[in-house]
C-alpha cells in the first residue's frame, strides 16, 4: 500500500540515491560493511581494497569507482576537517559538543590510508546515511513526503499489533466533510480513543 503511493508520486528512491552518490543503497551499505570490518580487523583501510578467498563474489562492490564515491561522501580533506574543528572551538560551554566534523565525514586519510577516529559515527553514517542523503538532497520535499507514506503504514502496523482488540481508522477511511486536518490514525477503544498524527 506504502509503496504504491511512493510509486504513485512518481518517486524512484533508488534512483535519487544512485544520482546523488553513484552507488545503490546495497552497494553504500555493503562497502560500508566491508569497511567496518577491515576497521575491526586492523584499524585502517589502505586502497585498492584487496578481499579474502572467501569473499570473492564481491569483487565487483570493490571497483575503484565504486570506492571512490563512497569515499567522497564519507570524508573530507583533512585540512577541511581542521577547519570545522577550529570552528567549533569558538564555541563556548557544553555546545562545543554538539558538533563534531566527524559525525559528518567519519573517514579521515593519512599517509594513504584510511581511518575512522571515531568508529560509532562512522556506522551512523552507514546506517542513517541514505535517509540524510536522500533527505539533503530533496530540497523540493518530495522525499519527506514519500518516507512519511511509508512510516505512516509502519506506524499502522504497530499500531494494529499493539491493539489487537481496538478498532483502528486510518486517515483515508474517517470522512471529511470540512476540510479539517484529520489524524494519520485513531484507535478507539469503549473507554477512550487515541489519535496520532505526525
């Protein structure tokens, strides 16, 4: 139902990511596995990536073109980095740790390899990643809208789960005979209802 009204809109979330980073989501997340791994294993990466016998089927992620763009997305040049940090060093009280460059570009390159001095923003990357980037790059709101279709009917199964024995109203089946804003979902129970909205 979800992803026929993100189809509906015209949206192609795979292709939006794939124009804005040269990589699919599966191809982001695999090399950012695969980095993750070299990173427990030894602490740094050094390029071109070399794979172990067992892990051959995934030559092709590793193509330099396709480490290079996600290299590009998740690092800066470091004298980039030494800006921002300066930057936030003005910052007085605790608001100097609000911001951190390395939340934002979690690989840092020295003397030809790679590092992440911070290995949990580098997984945040990975995994929150493709929404940020889909979510940055949709100034026209297109992706906010579609990602809330789809957590709305999310939230609607949870909702159902949760509630086995209410009885449960989306949106599209309360009438709406003034123009009101009506909820994503109401829950009604004998002795209250509930009403969500995001």
């Amino acid at each position: 139902d979800s992803a026929q009204m993100v189809a509906d809109e015209g949206y192609d979330i795979e292709g939006e990511f794939q124009r804005i980073t040269k990589l699919s989501i599966a191809e982001f997340m695999e090399i950012g596995a695969l980095f993750y791994s070299s990173f427990l294993a030894s602490g740094e990466i050094r390029l071109p990536l070399s794979l172990e016998p067992e892990l051959q089927h995934l030559t092709d992620i590793i193509a330099p073109q396709k480490v290079s763009a996600f290299v590009a997305i998740l690092s800066q040049p470091i004298e980039a980095l030494a800006r921002e940090s300066r930057k936030s060093g003005a910052i007085q009280g605790f608001d100097m740790y609000g911001w951190n460059p390395l939340m934002r570009y979690p690989l840092v390159n020295l003397s030809n390899s790679w590092y992440a001095p911070v290995l949990p923003f580098f997984t945040q990357k990975i995994s929150d990643g493709p929404f940020w980037l889909l979510d940055g790059a949709g100034r026209d709101g297109r992706f906010r809208t579609q990602f809330g279709f789809v957590f709305e009917q999310y939230l609607g199964l949870h909702l159902k789960a949760a509630f086995a024995k209410s009885v449960i109203y989306h949106e599209h089946e309360i009438q709406d005979t003034k123009g009101v804003v009506m909820p994503d979902w109401v829950v009604v129970n004998p002795d209250r209802s509930v009403v969500d909205r995001m």
